[in-house]
C-alpha cells in the first residue's frame, strides 16, 4: 500500500512565471522589499520571453494592487478567520483570484497552476487548502461576487473593496476633492499601470530625440515623452543623457526652475531618481552652482552619476547648515506618504498608515526649518511632496509661512504651462491623476524677503 502511494505521488510541476511572481509577491509583503527595484532585477536576471515577462508584471503588481479586493472575496470563503491564515497561503490564494478575476485566464488553469506554486512552496497540505479556496472562488462569476457591493451605503466601505484601497486614504482624498465621483474616478486611476515617462536633460538629449525613439511627447512638460516598452533598452538612457521620470515630476523641478534665479541651488532631498539630473543639467546650462543632498550612502552614489559633475553631500537634510554654504535657491521634494504615485508603488497603500503620516510630517517641518536657515535674501524656495495630502501639503505651507513672516507665497500660476488647466490649490501646484494623468504631485513656492 505504501509503495502504491509512492508511484502515485507527483512532484510539484509550478511553471517559471508564477513561481518568481509568488516570490517577489512574498519578498514585498513579508520582507518589505519594494517591488520597483525587485521586479526589474528579477525579469534582467531570467531568460523568460517578453510575453511571459509582461505576465510576471501583471501578477506582481496586480495582485499587491488589488489584494485588499482579494482579501474581500476570500475571507467570505475561508473556513478561520483570513487574519489567522498563514502568510503563504494568503500571498498565493491572493495571486490566485486575481488570475480568476482580472485576467483573462480560465478558471481551470487559473487554479491548477496557482496550486502548483503552493505545492512547491508552501507543502501539500497547504496547497489542499488553497486549492479549495481558489474552487469555492470559480463557483461564483465576478459579477455575483460583486453585485452585494451596490447595497452598501456606506461609501468609503464600498470604494475601499471595489477599488482595492485603505479607508484613510479614500477619506483623505475626499477631503480634497469634496466630490466621490472624482474620488472614484482618482481611485479607478490608481489601478491603471502607468506608462513609463522619459526625461530629456537639457544640454543632453531633447524632446525631439526621444520622440524620433518612438515616445509620443508629454502633455504639459516640454521635455518627456511617454514610451512603450523598456527604456532601459535605449542608448540615451545606458549613456545618461536622458533619464526616466514621471510628467509630474518633471513639472515641480522645471517649474522650480524657472522661479529660481542667483548662483547657488540646493536640492536637499535628492534621491536617486530624475529630479537632480534634471535640475542638475538645467543648472549646468545658466552656469549656476549645483548641489544635491541624499541621506543614504548608497543612494548618493547613484546620484552622482546623473548630476554630471555637480556637488554631492551625503548626510541629514535637517543638518544642512553644518556645511556652511547658503543658497539662493532650496528645494526640498520631501519624504512623504506616496499617495500621489500609487499606480506605480502598488504597496505603499497598504504599507502607509496615519502614524507613518504624523512621522511623515513632522520630519518635513523639520526640514522646512532647516532650508529657511541656509536660504539667502531673496532666495526661492520650493516645497514639494508626491502626495496630495492636506496633513502634507497646504497644512505644511501655512505652518511655515506663520513661523517665518520672512517669507512670502508666490503665486504659482505665473509659472504653470498654459495648456495645464485645473491643476491649482490657493497658491500652490496640486496635480491628481485622473485629471492630468501624472502622479499627483504638489508644489509651493515661498521667497525669502
């Protein structure tokens, strides 16, 4: 009897697409990788084709996407509390329901091949489990599952179920836009992967070039372009003469730009993404004097090589003034919660809270004190945030500017381009994403009398 057991047990056959996507999926959730610099560095390490790399994609950053929707589905299911389920089998069931219900895989496979992965991961036992769960999901279409949705009344309940988001965040939206059908339509764009947005440098590479690259030319800022496909492909991107970066933020730093006058820039939260290239090379051509602060060693070894040879200090933003250096222009894109790009950071919804948010704003008071302390008279300074958040954005602005009646808010829309409609809150810069399809960024600009 034993040997007969034996000859009819099969090895766990999980194909190579979902196997890496469970694994990255618990790399995020368990150990708080982020799936931006996992993802990338998974597909380049594999020799998977395209169309099995674009499913990895879709797996990976829909199932972190909409796993509050799944947890929704699957705690009706399940025979214990789903907050008592093991974290394997809650990752992988996850991955399941959204093969079943966002994409246009059949049930049968949707569930054979998601059981293979928890077979080969998780042991049989659990496997049995999930392969329960992932049946009891096909036994309903999607739209029984969803129909008792219209009879909640309660519409931040709804919203946070339909579409995969926290409660606090959807109330914080509303508090701005006042409006749950733009709330909604906010929400729904969160859930739409963006396109990634190239960044011409001024000096380095043009619009043009990247268009003639087969990029179609951003909305409102005169040097990105939008791009299908891989950018770290091109030459221009491998060569560092043009680089990658949401329209957004292209805005606050060129906008930031054209505001700042004198010889001397400090960016103070410089971070390894576009906005001290872009800045940098802007600086480059006025013959103004860069400088780029990042807290974190690693990261300001990479910014050293995209500011094309400007100054690079390493260390607390909060300490700048022990370097002894005053600016005629600061910015400071500062730490915040993220909620203006959560269509490309799919995890940070449900890794941000309103603690992180108290944390948040404090360190950006913090800063703010410290950029006031090294701005020379008549000095720019630009507040930005990738965040639309009241608690992060026009609650900032108003603190700093009773604190320090030495400053004065410039009217931003002297320097908005003309064709970028809506985009305004009081004096500041307040982008959103369903309406001007970039992360929602917010910018202020205070000077120094």
């Amino acid at each position: 009897m034993v040997e007969a057991r034996r000859n009819t047990f099969k090895a766990p056959k999980p194909d190579a697409v979902r196997l890496l996507a469970f694994d990255l999926i618990t790399e995020v959730n368990r150990n708080e990788g982020y799936s931006n610099l996992l993802l990338p560095a998974a597909l380049s390490a594999s020799s998977l084709e395209d169309r099995d790399r674009n499913l990895v994609t879709e797996l990976v950053y829909g199932t972190l996407r909409m796993q509050g929707k799944h947890d929704w589905v699957l705690a009706q299911i399940s025979d214990r509390p789903w907050n008592e389920v093991d974290s394997g089998i809650v990752d992988v069931a996850r991955m399941g329901v959204h093969q079943i219900h966002e994409l246009r895989i059949p049930d049968h496979a949707a569930v054979s091949a998601t059981v293979e992965v928890a077979r080969k991961r998780l042991g049989e036992s659990k496997a049995s489990f999930v392969n329960a769960l992932l049946r009891s999901v096909t036994r309903k279409s999607y739209e029984e599952w969803f129909a008792p949705l219209g009879e909640i009344s309660d519409a931040v309940e709804r919203l946070s179920i339909q579409y995969s988001h926290p409660h606090w965040i959807i109330s914080a939206y509303f508090d701005l836009l006042k409006d749950w059908d733009a709330v909604e339509a906010e929400l729904a764009t969160n859930n739409v992967p963006a396109l990634p947005t190239l960044v011409s440098w001024p000096g380095y590479s043009t619009q043009a070039e990247l268009v003639a690259l087969g990029a179609e030319p951003t909305m409102y800022s005169q040097l990105g372009a939008r791009l299908k496909g891989n950018p770290g492909n091109l030459d221009v991107i491998k060569h560092r003469l043009a680089g990658v970066q949401d329209e957004g933020s292209q805005l606050v730093a060129t906008i930031f730009a054209a505001a700042s006058a004198g010889f001397s820039w400090l960016d103070m939260c410089a971070g390894p993404g576009g906005k001290a290239a872009l800045l940098s090379s802007i600086a480059k051509e006025r013959a103004i004097d860069f400088t780029a602060n990042e807290f974190s060693a690693p990261r300001a070894e990479l910014v050293k090589k995209v500011v094309h040879g400007a100054t690079v200090w390493c260390g607390d933003g909060r300490e700048i003034a022990s370097h002894g250096k005053s600016f005629d222009a600061v910015i400071i894109d500062a730490p915040c919660t993220g909620l203006g790009a959560l269509r490309r950071r799919p995890e940070v919804r449900w890794r941000r809270s309103l603690t992180d948010l108290r944390e948040l704003t404090s360190l950006q008071r913090e800063l703010l004190d410290s950029a006031v302390s090294v701005m020379n008279s008549g000095a720019i300074l630009g507040y930005a945030t990738c965040s639309p958040h009241l608690a992060e954005t026009t609650v900032q602005v108003l603190d700093i500017l009773k604190k320090y009646p030495e400053l004065e808010q410039l009217d931003i829309n002297e320097y908005l381009p003309e064709n970028l409609k809506d985009a305004t809150r009081g004096k500041s810069m307040s982008l959103w994403t369903h309406k001007h399809g970039t992360d929602a960024m917010f910018l202020a600009l205070l000077r120094k009398k």
